[in-house]
C-alpha cells in the first residue's frame, strides 16, 4: 500500500498526555484514510492531520447504516517497542462484519501495514503506564449521496486512536451486570456476529436502564426464549465451576466472536483448565451460583481484557459472586494475557506483532 503522509502545520500539533487518559476521550494528532469506488476499489490511502469530516446530508450511513468498526489496542512493551495484540484476527474479523453488511472488504494485510504506519507516526502517544494502552479504532462507512435502500458503492475507511486507562471505573474490581429478559439485541440469522454501530444503538436503552438500577452492564439473553445467556454490552461472558472449568456460550451467529474471548480459551487450556463452549440457561446459572457450584463469573473483551463480575441483578433479585471480589482464574488469565500483551512476559503461542520504534 502506498500511503501519503500529509504534512501538520506545527502549531496543531499537541504534545501526547502523560496521564487522566479516560477512556477515548483524547485522540492523536494524524489518522488514516483510504476511499473505495466500485469499479476503481481502494484509493487515496493517507495519513493526514485528525479532523472532521465534511459529509452530505444524504450520506448513506446516516440513513441505512452500513457501517463496521473494529477495537484493538498497542501496549508500549519494556524495551520501549509497542505489541499489537493478535492484529490479524481483528482484521478477518473487519472483512466478516464488512461481507455481513453489503461493504466492501479491505486486503487485510494492507489494513494491517496502514495501521502500524500510524502508530509508527504517532508512536509517542501509546503510554508507558503499565495499566494504559492505546486504542485502535478502525472503521468503515458507506458514503454514496443518493437515498435507496440498497448497498453503497463507496465507502470511507479509516482509523483513529487514543490513549486509554481502564475501561471500567471500577478497574480490575468487580462489576455490577444486571441480566435483561424485556429486550433483546440480536436474534440468530441477525447481525449479531458483526461489530456494526446498530448492535449497539440497540443495545443503549436497557444500558441506561440498567445503570440507574446501580449496574455498570447488561448481559444479554437469546431472542426467541429468552433463557440462554449470549454476552454482556461490551464484553463476552465465562464462568468459573468450582475453581477449575471455564465455560462461555458457543457463538451461535448472535454473539461478537471475541478476540480475547478466542484467547482465553486457549490460554484456558494451556493452564490446565478444563475450558467448555456450552449453552447456559439463565435459571440454572443463577442457582449455581447460589450453590456455589459456580465460584467466579467475568467478561472478557478488547477494551477491559478480563473484568469479574460482582454480582448479578435479574427482576428483583440480587445475587453476589464470590462474595464481590475477583477471583483467583480471572486474576491469573488477566495477568497472563496482560504480560504477553505489554511484552514483560515470553508469548508461547506467537499472539504479539511487534512495532520496532526503539531502533531495536
């Protein structure tokens, strides 16, 4: 991929923050940019000084919504270089939400080169804090200008990024997860396997529901019973039975298939733990826990990495976990994968990409 570097006039430039990252609330000073036509395919790959973008109207993702994004992270490694984290399962994962949605796909090695181009432009704002990162944030839209419902025959790519803290107020501290069976977000035969901007939009009201009953997230349940467990707002979900095996719902076409989640099960069973993908009904977990037959719960996703659960709400029942603390599974994934992901630790399973900004 040729890609031009746009000059910045110097007195745009911001220095990078050293601290109080929040959560994507600062962004970098330069993005990525590439445009599609049919007929021609992708063009004008840049990176160019971050800024809006000036959009008709009528633009297509406004009113049909073909639109895809991607969450990945760079973790400034100790020798100073900066790992990407298993980049191109996230870039198959771009083109399968991009096929699901009538879009164009990209060359996924391209969209690969184009990211660590602007992490090597911009490598000064990955933090060195051990618990901080960079978030990356590719995304597609569609951009033809005429109304129809039909696919769009242009579409802007491009990719912005933001140093990062935590993703939960809470930190590595358990969560509060408030279990819905009112609303769904994604039905089997759906879009639920994509990461498009709707299955969030749908998923917003209950979220604020759920926070002003005290809860950080919703879990999900399947659409048409409305009993089996799929995944959480922002992260998928596993449980823990009796301290040594893991189970997480099988991806059934309604459910993100998670990068992190993909890598617990491996680095599950790489440990020794017994790591199941099974079908939980709602009912019967919730007696597990109370049983204590289930001893841990916690989600797993790009942005936390591994967060436990606290406790649960379902109708007008409140049910702790592991009497609100974190566990001893989700403690030791959590700092297994952050030791491959920042690079303090060897990475047997070959997950790191690294960007060489050291000289070495």
């Amino acid at each position: 991929m040729d890609i031009q570097v746009m000059p910045i006039d110097p007195a745009r430039l911001r220095p990078p923050l050293s601290d109080n990252y929040g959560f994507c609330i600062h962004f970098a000073n330069r993005m990525f940019t590439q445009r599609y036509t049919r007929g021609k395919g992708w063009h004008d790959a840049r990176i160019e000084p971050y800024a809006p973008f000036a959009m008709d109207p009528a633009t297509a993702v406004f009113h049909y919504a073909q639109l895809i994004f991607e969450g990945m992270k760079a973790y400034r490694r100790p020798d100073g270089n900066i790992n990407l984290f298993r980049p191109m399962e996230n870039a198959r994962r771009f083109n399968n939400s991009a096929r699901r949605m009538a879009m164009a796909t990209v060359d996924e090695e391209e969209h690969l080169a184009a990211i660590c181009r602007l992490i090597e432009v911009e490598h000064e704002w990955v933090p060195r804090q051990g618990d901080a990162s960079l978030y990356i944030r590719p995304t597609m839209i569609a951009t033809d200008t005429t109304l129809g419902v039909h696919a769009s025959a242009s579409y802007l790519h491009y990719v912005i990024i933001s140093p990062v803290g935590p993703y939960f107020k809470e930190g590595f501290n358990p969560v509060p997860v408030y279990i819905t069976d009112q609303y769904v977000r994604a039905v089997h035969g759906g879009v639920g396997e994509a990461k498009t901007g709707g299955n969030y939009a749908a998923s917003l009201y209950a979220g604020e529901d759920a926070r002003q009953k005290g809860y950080s997230q919703v879990l999900w349940l399947d659409a048409i019973e409305r009993r089996y467990v799929e995944e959480v707002g922002a992260m998928n979900i596993c449980f823990v039975y009796d301290g040594q095996r893991i189970v997480t719902p099988p991806l059934t076409g309604s459910i993100l298939p998670g990068v992190t989640r993909k890598s617990v099960i491996e680095l599950g069973r790489h440990l020794g733990y017994e790591v199941a993908e099974e079908m939980v009904d709602v009912y019967r977990m919730l007696d597990d826990v109370k049983a204590g037959r289930i001893t841990e719960v916690f989600g797993c996703g790009t942005a936390a990495v591994i967060a436990p659960v606290g406790k649960f709400g379902f109708h007008d029942d409140e049910i702790a976990i592991h009497d609100g603390e974190p566990g001893p599974v989700a403690q030791r994934l959590y700092q297994e994968l952050t030791d491959i992901q920042y690079g303090r630790a060897p990475d047997p399973f070959g997950w790191t990409y690294t960007i060489s900004v050291n000289g070495h």
